[in-house]
C-alpha cells in the first residue's frame, strides 16, 4: 500500500512540476523590473570609490556617489552611517514611485588590503 501511494505520488509530481515554471514565466511578463546595487569600497585611505548604480536609470540618475567606508584612520563611522541614510533614502523614493522590492543579494569581493560591499536590491512594479 505504501509503495503505491508513493508511485502515485511520483506521477503526480512528474505531472505538475512542468507547469510551474510556466507560471512564472507567465507572471513575469507583468512586471518591469529594475535593479539597484550599492557598491561600498573598502580600500584604506579612503582611495575606494563607492557608488549606487541604477538599472534602468532611476528618475534619470544612472547612478549617485555613496562615501567610502574606510578613511586615513580606518573605518569611518559617520561614512557608514551617511551611506545607510542615502541607501534608505533611495529605497524609500523607490516605494514611493510604486516599485515592489523582490528579493535582495549581498556580495563580497577582496583582495589583500581592499575589498568591496555589494548588495543588488530587485524591484518590480506592474506593468
């Protein structure tokens, strides 16, 4: 009996499992997506560049400068803190225009002595 409920169960899901990335695909094609990613350089001595990068452009910004987080003396905590007051303030301007966030993907790249912050933020709004 409990082998057969598996089969069962098998040939269910081979039915079903196709069908699902149909409706994605079929939800998507509702939405315009946009992506946004803050870039936060962690280079010492303040040599980084740090920056937010609009894809598409963002109420015709393609990207805005961001402080870098490191300065002669080390970690600037008044940097990290402006950078979350202008990343926040973007992410608010953003909902306000209608744009949904769907998911966001953190990223990391160093090298000796230096290094970078990424985040991608993914917004979708209804077409």
């Amino acid at each position: 009996m409990q082998s057969r409920f598996t089969r069962i169960a098998f040939l269910l899901a081979l039915l079903v499992l196709p069908l699902l990335p149909h409706r994605a695909a079929a939800q998507a094609g509702k939405y315009t997506y946009m992506q946004m990613t803050t870039i936060e350089s962690v280079i010492a001595g303040g040599m980084g560049r740090s920056k937010v990068s609009f894809t598409p452009e963002f109420k015709g910004a393609k990207e805005a400068p961001l402080e870098n987080l490191f300065s002669l003396t080390g970690l600037n905590m008044g940097n990290l803190r402006g950078n979350e007051e202008a990343i926040n303030s973007y992410m608010q301007k953003i909902s306000d225009d209608g744009w949904e966030l769907v998911t966001s993907v953190p990223l990391t790249y160093s090298l000796q002595g230096s290094g970078l912050f990424m985040t991608r933020y993914i917004f979708r709004k209804a077409k």
